[in-house]
C-alpha cells in the first residue's frame, strides 16, 4: 500500500484473533503495522507478529530490493517478533533501536545484535539520504523502551503504539474509524496518559 512516493505500508492483517493481549475483544481483527521508507538508503519500520513473518517479508521484498536499516521502535511481541528472521534474510542491514530495546532483544533472541546495532536515543537522528529520520524517546508509552522517530519530508511520525487503534486495515468499522482508536488508548495507553501527553508535547515541536 502506497502512503506517499516513498513510504510503503508493508503491515499484515490478523483475522485470526478474537482477543487482543488476552484480553481486549477485537471483533474487526488486528493491523500489525510496518513500512518501508525510502531515501538513497531503505529503512523498514518495526516488524510484525510472530504468525505473520512470511507475509511480512514477502511484502518488504515486494516494496523494495535492499534493505539498510530495519528500526525498532517498540519490543512488544506484534512489533518484535521477527526481528531474528530479518535479521538473517537481511545479513547487511543493520538494527536501529534503543539501548533498553537492544537489552530486550538479548533476552528475546538470545542476542543484542552488537555487531550490527544503532543505538539512537532522543534527538538523535538517521539520514536515509534525501530523508531523515528524527528520533525522540517515548518512555512507557507504553513501555520502557519505546522511541518514535519523524520523517520531516513528508511530516510523518512512526509512533509506535502511542496512537494505535483496534481492528484490521482492510475492514471498515461501521461505528466509524475514532471508535476504537478511544477504545485501544483507554484500554492499553491510557494509564500512562501523562507520558501519553509529553510525547504529544514533543511531536506539535517536531517541525
């Protein structure tokens, strides 16, 4: 799915879930998102649930034939779970994420990824070429780790899970789309909404 010249929504659709967490009905499904962005070099935005990497990386493979940095935004399993499987079809790319994120990985896969790391932190930022990638820490929003990052070309903000929303991409929610956007930030984000409230802070500044 084509989201401007040079961002490629490359994400799965889950029908198969009926609750989200184990515990958040999601009648309309899940989206677990992802992107390719595109400069002289190629980012892929975070990866996708554990069930869903064969489609996941046929559908970058699609979107491009390189790969130079896959960015980690958050460690949750949907976002997470395929970074091993990327990193082994992708062996020159190397790993954006935090330093806390990088210590997740080491207990989820086994490695922190070392010899091929970034380790960005706020205000850090990463040229694409032609683009660049911003980033800023989002602190338990809704976990430790999590850091978004901002493409100023196209005014676009890879957030993680700060402002998600239930249901599937290729569904349409007859109740309308803000639906369950309020009903997946009261019930996943929404007791962190002070942290919730300074990324936001920090986004209206990001231009």
């Amino acid at each position: 799915m084509k989201i401007t010249d040079d961002i490629l929504y490359v994400g799965v659709n889950d029908h198969d879930i009926d609750l989200f967490e184990g515990q958040f009905e999601v009648p309309l499904g899940m989206a677990y998102n992802s992107y390719v962005v595109k400069g002289e070099k190629v980012a892929v935005m975070d990866t996708v649930d554990a069930r869903f990497g064969d489609e996941w990386l046929k559908n970058v493979a699609a979107a491009t034939d390189k790969v130079d940095y896959l960015v980690v935004h958050h460690m949750e399993p949907d976002h997470s779970s395929n970074i091993a499987r990327f990193a082994e079809t992708y062996p020159n790319a190397k790993i954006v994420s935090s330093m806390p994120a990088f210590a997740i990985m080491k207990n989820y896969f086994g490695t922190d990824f070392a010899d091929r790391r970034v380790v960005v932190k706020e205000g850090d930022t990463l040229d694409l070429g032609g683009r660049t990638l911003a980033f800023v820490g989002a602190p338990m929003v809704h976990w430790p780790e999590v850091v978004v990052s901002y493409d100023s070309a196209t005014k676009t903000l890879f957030s993680a899970d700060g402002f998600g929303k239930f249901g599937a991409n290729d569904v349409e929610d007859p109740e309308g789309w803000d639906c369950e956007a309020r009903r997946y930030y009261f019930g996943i984000v929404g007791k962190f909404g002070m942290q919730a409230q300074a990324l936001l802070k920090k986004a209206v500044a990001l231009d």
